[in-house]
C-alpha cells in the first residue's frame, strides 16, 4: 500500500485571499510542521525530579504549579493488595467503564478489553451499550443476546482479571417525560416518573443485573451521576418531587438507589459486589456561583452512608458539572489553553479557591483534582473509595503514591492513559515508565470529527484505537510479522516518521532513521513549548525516542537526504516523512508593521497589536499565547468560521475558542488580506466591507502545504510518503499514517 498516491495538493483558491496581491510564496525556512499546538504555559514540563523543577504560574485566575510529578521510586501503596467485595485485587489501577465505540465489532470489542487485562489490569469495567430495561424505551439498543458481552467476559477472565459492568439509565422516557430522547446523553429525570415506574425500573434493572451475571459479570456499577436517573434522585436542584422519592431528606433522595442496591443483593447474593458512581461535588458551570441547590461534599457523605448501610460495595466519585457533560470524567479540559486554567467553556473561568466549595486540586493541570473530595467522602465510609480525572501515576509517581498512603482514595479510576497504552500497569510495575505511552489530553478520543465532519473517536498516540478490526487495520491491534525482512529508510524524524519506523522495526524489517537536525521529534518541541506542559508533547517526544531504541532503529542524525543519498544506498522500501513546507502571503512588512512566521513568533519582537492570518490549531494556540502576553489579537482567515480551529478536537475547541473571544479577539472568516500598510492590515470582509485593523505585527500561520516531491523520480520500488509531508493536518494523523505505513511494508 504505498502512499505516495496520497500526495495531494489542496485546491489553490487561498491564493484569492491576498485579494490580487503577488502570488504565494513558500517560506524557505518553514519545515515539516504539526498542527495542534493548544498552549498553556510557556515553560516545560517538570522532570520528575523536585530539586530542578520550576513553578509555572498563570498570571491570572488558578495560578498552575507542575512541582509534582517527581518519582522516588516507591510505588509500595500503589502495588498493594485491596479487596472489592470478595474480589481480591494486587494494586490500585482500575479501568473505567468508559464509552469505546467498539460494540458494533464484536471481534475488536472483545480484543479491545482483553489488552487492559493482558497489560495487568485487575478490574476491568465495561462500558453500558446494551438494551437493559423490558419496561422503557431505550437510546442503547443493542439487545443483550446480540451484543458482544459474552465475548467480553471471557477474554477478561482468560487473562485473569475481573469484569465489571456500568449500568447507566441516561437516554429512557418515562410517562412524564416532555421530549423523546433521542440519543444516549438525553437526560433521565426523577420528577417524569410515576411509583410504579420507579419500582418497574428497579425490577428491570435487577433481572439485568442478573443476566450479567449468568454471562459470568463479577461485578456492577449503578451509574448515579450526570445526567442518570439515579442523580435527578440524589440531586435537589432535579428532584422536585413531593412524595417519599423527593429532595426533603436524604432517606427520601437516596431510597430509589438504595432499593436497588437491596434488590440487587437479594437476587444476586450478598457477595456480588455492587459499586455506586456519583457526583462527588457539583458547581453550576453555565453560570459561575449560582449553585444555592447543587450536591454539597457533606450531603454526600451523609448520602453515601445510606447507600453503604443498604450493601454498596465501593464508590466512584467524579465532578458533577451539570452544563458540560464531557467534565465530569475528564474534568482537566478545564486547564486546556495557554493562560486560560479555569475555563469553562462558556467564555468564564472557575476561581477554584471558591468555587467547587474550594475543595478542588485546581493547580496541577487538572491531574488528580478530585482526591481532597474522595477523601472526605471515604472519612465517612467502611467500604473503598476511588476517583476519576487524569488518574496517571506514571506521569506523577509520587503525587499519586502518597495520596493513597495518606488514604485519600483507595483506587484509581483510569481510562484515557489505559487506552493509550495497555500494558501501562505492567510497565509500571516493572520500572519502565519511559516506555509508557503518555495520554497527551488531546480529547480526540471523545466524539470527535475527521477532515469531513464525520463522528471520529480516536487517540493521537495508539494508532490503533477505532482503527483495529476496520477496514484501515482488519488484522487487529497485533502487528503481523513481516513475510520478507527489508532494509527500510525513514526521512524525517517527527511523529510520522518514528512511528513508521517502530513499527517496521518491531513487525521485522532493518529500519534506519535519517533527521537532518540534532534532535528527534520535528515540531513537536516547538509545540510543547507554545502549549505548555497541559498535553504532556514533552513526554510523548521522549517516549517516542525510546521506542527507536526499544524497536532496534538505527537513528542517524544531522543527516539531509537527498535524492542522490538515496539512490546510493538503494533501500526497499523508503518512507518520506519530511514534514510540510508552510504557506505564506507573499506579501512584504513594511517599517511600522512586520511580517513573522508562526514558527517564530516566540523569539520575535511581536508588537501590541497583532493579526494572525489563519485559523487553524496552530493560529489559535498561537493566538492564546500572545493573549497571554496581553497582547491584541485579531484573526483573519479565509476560511469559514465552521473551519475555524481545523485540526483540533472538538472539545479543546469548546473550552478555548470562547475565551479567545471573551479576552477580545475579533475573527473574521471568509475574508481576504488587501493591503499590509503602516500599523494597520487592510481587508475585504466576509460581508464585503473593506476593514482596516490596528496591526504592529502579522503572523503568517496559514495551513501547511505537502512536500513529497523527494519522491519524483525515485526509483525505490516501494515508497510511502506520511504525515504532513503528504497531507498536512495534526500530530494524530501523523502518528495514524506513519503507523499504516510501517505496517505496510
């Protein structure tokens, strides 16, 4: 499958954005690139060492201190034995039961939870997708004798771990209810239902809980959070009832909870261990403090006995915003964007030493946030209590270390750094954290969209997540070993291309790496930097280096090939993985107005009012910077505004285009540059209007071009071109490209 096929040259209608002006010309020194750059902090990422850290503070709200990520080494705590109920467990690490979107395959869904196992983790819980309820009208569904819960089940068990199973009611009607729901997020309310209904509900979900058993389940999770049935119950800003299941009492907003937890065991036995997941706090995140009847920590620990007294087993405690969902399990978007921690996607900020009752760990990026309120909530309970919202300790060992020794929580509760790396648990154990793939807190992962538009959940660093199984990677998540060992070279060594070369070297082939500079990773130090430490681009360039070692690549540097060099050294198979070559205006500064490059706008004298011309993920990290800096930022882009941020995941894009806006930046899509003049930009707006606006700087960040024509000529029989190189866009897709090619060979 050679990719050189994909060497396609986007259509040249931005050229009508210089409005008549000298044609575009590419910019000698703009190289191969990496879109995505979502700013933070201008300052890297703490070593892990305390004595050489800095303390990275915001200027502004939730000043950020990345003084915890240091590793003594001792992860005693961490590896200690816990019991679940009767189940046994030998560390601390648990698999969340989030969404997956791999149901539908029942061969990539089995194989998707057999890795978590197979990488050492103990307690495996499985997402909700299946029709549960006989009685309700359900967005799930995927009857339970046609799903894939068998499978799953079995390929936990043939790796020696448990499996548990969420059960969720969000996305059921009730004869109260005023709108059909329509999807899985459509929200359950307690107010809608009539007794019977509750007691049908409970029934239903009990003869549920017992065929998950018979299908071998060894545990449940009542899913009481978010916008479930059992929160509009526990919650008195939902649960405007007047009968025994209404807000007056804590007996009264926990009895449809715990008569389902009793019904459980009386069905089941006392030793099916049953979990509750509730909002460990709430805050009213669509307007800032108005949040008279949202869930305190302390009407929390009076509910959680209640639900303890009736047979809970353990408790899952997470965020409860009630206005954005995605925050109540990756609650760290809060800390996405440079400068912005606190954002709430509304264009406001949280001053988290008030809101959230001050009870949020609110200066470390969003890592470990919810541990003071697990801790209350486990001074109040015999049973364990665990947590949810970057649980990573490999990125911090000894944060998350003494946090379970000081009995803060008993387990952690992890999903996006399982994912990206399954055998986390296992590497970990064995001291081998530079060989764990680091969650880079992308959100790709998340109903994200394609180039298209298209619904696309995937993960920037495991290729293979949404791809095994599918058409793209039909052999699954193992690689097949090469069926003819070749001698392969690999240009450029940015993310494309070392992971084109990890995976050809692991699948068999001779793999050498040839980088023109003296370092690996392309832009991704230019995009740490520009981002901060928020996305962890430090650790993913690290990782990605000691996988060259780990693979056997040889990696040679300070090395520009041309196409002579590769002609002399005659390899099989070449990869072209060079990056982009950046688009420009063509156009000249003049004395009161300068022209910068993206690529150089953090060493360049920038003035107080800026326009950045562009609007992809770069643009807008960029402009997040310069904001930072309290400069004025103005975007022009001849892009419509739907475009704006290309590149990015969606929910990145949620929570920092609005402060942008909020801060003052003015965007103006569709738009054309006229004139360069002196402290000023002259444009044709997207209403026709000619515009001037206050400039002392343009930042040319216009999206990247391709840059493949190394391969023109080239008489290598196989040939693959990656990455920006072939079709600029972001780190994901330059990972993803780089990983079929190196399975192609």
């Amino acid at each position: 499958m050679g990719t050189t096929d994909t060497r396609r040259v986007p259509a040249l209608s931005r050229r009508n954005f210089l409005g008549g002006m000298a044609a575009t010309a590419l910019s000698a020194s703009a190289l191969a690139g990496l879109t995505g750059c979502a700013p933070t902090q201008a300052a890297k990422p703490s070593s892990g060492d305390a004595s050489d850290q800095e303390t990275v503070v915001n200027n502004g709200l939730n000043p950020q201190d990345y003084d915890y990520t240091s590793n003594t080494g001792d992860l005693a705590t961490l590896f200690s034995s816990w019991s679940f109920g009767p189940l046994q467990l030998s560390h601390r690490m648990v698999k969340s039961a989030a969404g997956s979107d791999t149901a539908a395959n029942p061969e990539e869904a089995a194989a998707y939870y057999r890795n978590f196992a197979k990488g050492g983790v103990e307690m495996v819980w499985v997402e909700d997708f299946v029709d549960k309820y006989k009685h309700f009208p359900s967005a799930r569904s995927t009857p339970i004798d046609e799903s894939p819960l068998a499978e799953i089940v079995q390929a936990i068990h043939e790796e020696g771990s448990y499996a548990g199973y969420q059960i969720s009611c969000m996305g059921i009607n009730f004869s109260g209810t005023k709108q059909i729901a329509s999807g899985s997020f459509a929200s359950a309310v307690a107010a809608d239902m009539t007794q019977e209904e509750i007691k049908l509900l409970e029934q239903d979900t009990v003869t549920f809980v017992k065929r998950l058993k018979e299908l071998g389940f060894d545990a449940c999770e009542i899913n009481a959070a978010g916008n479930n049935i059992g929160q509009s119950f526990l919650s008195r800003m939902r649960n405007t009832r007047d009968d025994e299941y209404g807000p007056q009492n804590f007996e009264n907003r926990t009895r449809f909870i715990c008569e389902t937890i009793k019904a459980i065991k009386a069905e089941c036995g006392n030793d099916f261990p049953v979990q509750v997941l509730i909002n460990g706090i709430e805050e009213n995140d669509g307007t800032i403090g108005d949040s008279a009847l949202y869930t305190t920590v302390a009407e929390n620990k009076a509910m959680c006995k209640l639900m303890e007294e009736a047979g809970a087993n353990s408790f899952h405690v997470r965020l409860g915003p009630t206005s954005q969902h995605v925050c109540e399990f990756a609650s760290d978007l809060y800390f996405t964007g440079y400068g912005i921690d606190g954002t709430t996607s509304y264009g406001t900020q949280f001053d988290f030493s008030r809101h959230w009752e001050g009870k949020i760990i609110g200066n470390h990026s969003g890592c470990g946030m919810m541990l003071d309120v697990a801790a209350e909530i486990k001074e109040a309970v015999n049973v364990p209590v665990g947590t949810v919202t970057y649980m990573d300790p490999a990125h911090a060992p000894d944060f998350f270390e003494n946090a379970l020794k000081d009995g803060k929580a008993d387990f952690l509760i992890m999903n996006r750094p399982l994912t990206v790396d399954p055998e986390y648990v296992t590497k970990l154990k064995e001291g081998r954290l530079d060989e764990i793939a680091p969650c880079t807190r992308c959100m790709h992962c998340h109903f994200d969209v394609d180039k298209e538009g298209n619904t696309y959940e995937h993960c920037r660093v495991n290729a293979c997540t949404q791809h095994a199984f599918r058409e793209s990677m039909p052999e699954g998540f193992d690689l097949p070993a090469a069926e003819t060992t070749k001698n392969v070279m690999v240009v450029g060594a940015g993310p494309a291309g070392m992971e084109a070369a990890r995976i050809a070297a692991l699948r068999g082939h001779n793999v050498t790496l040839y980088e023109k500079k003296s370092s690996v990773g392309g832009m991704l130090e230019f995009a740490s930097t520009v981002k901060g430490p928020h996305e962890n681009l430090d650790a993913l360039r690290s990782y990605m280096e000691k996988q060259l070692e780990v693979s056997g690549v040889k990696l040679v540097t300070e090395h520009e090939v041309d196409a002579a060099f590769i002609e002399s050294e005659k390899p099989d198979a070449l990869v072209l993985a060079c990056g982009g070559l950046r688009d420009t205006l063509g156009m000249e500064g003049t004395e009161k107005t300068s022209i910068v490059a993206i690529e150089d706008f953090l060493t360049a004298t920038i003035g107080e009012n800026v326009v950045i011309v562009g609007s992809n993920a770069q643009a807008i990290d960029a402009a997040l910077n310069l904001q930072a800096q309290g400069k004025r930022v103005s975007m022009v882009t001849p892009d419509p505004i739907e475009k704006v941020d290309k590149g990015q995941s969606n929910w990145v894009k949620t929570f920092v285009m609005p402060m942008l806006y909020a801060r003052g930046m003015r965007l103006w899509p569709n738009a054309t540059i006229n004139e360069i003049g002196d402290g000023a930009v002259t444009i044709t707006s997207e209403a026709g209007a000619t515009e001037s606006i206050a400039c002392d700087t343009v930042i040319e960040a216009m999206d990247m071009l391709p840059n493949s024509s190394l391969l023109d000529g080239i008489s290598v029989g196989e040939t693959y071109a990656v990455g920006d190189c072939a079709e600029p866009y972001n780190i994901a897709d330059a990972i993803f490209t780089g990983n079929l090619a190196g399975r192609a060979i």
